[in-house]
C-alpha cells in the first residue's frame, strides 16, 4: 500500500472528527480500507476507460490519448501498475 492511501484515510478519519467532534471515529482496519480505495479508483479508472466522446473525426485519437493517460497516472498514482 502505497503512502497516498495512508494519507486518504487519515485524511478521512480527521474530516469525520472535525465534522461532528462528539462523534468516536473508530479505529480503521487498514487492509479493509485499502480494498476499499482500490475498488473505488478501478471504479474511477473503468469510467474514464470507457468513457465515449463521440467524435467522428482526428479528436477521437485525441480524447484516446488523454484517456490513456489518465488511466495510466492514476495506476501509477495508486501503486495498482
């Protein structure tokens, strides 16, 4: 697991405390909370994968570049190369 998903759930656990402090926000098990995240960024990445611009002309190739780069970033981003 990756820096990045440490950073998010601790990020997620302060949110939920500073959002309604009397509210215990509890201990997170960790393993659960990285399967989680991966699911959401395969999520993330299978919308911009398939994700269809309709053009009939060059931006076709243009919108395929920049969806596979997004893809790969956040692959990369999320250690899930």
């Amino acid at each position: 697991m990756n820096d990045l998903v440490f950073d998010l759930i601790k990020t997620a656990t302060a949110n939920a405390q500073a959002k309604d402090p009397t509210h215990a926000v509890p201990e997170y098990d960790y393993t659960y909370s990285k399967e989680l995240i991966d699911l959401v960024v395969n999520d993330c990445i299978c919308v911009v994968e398939t994700m269809s611009p309709g053009y009939r002309d060059y931006r076709d190739q243009i919108e395929q570049a920049l969806k596979d780069d997004c893809v790969e970033e956040l692959k990369r981003r999320f250690n899930l190369v």
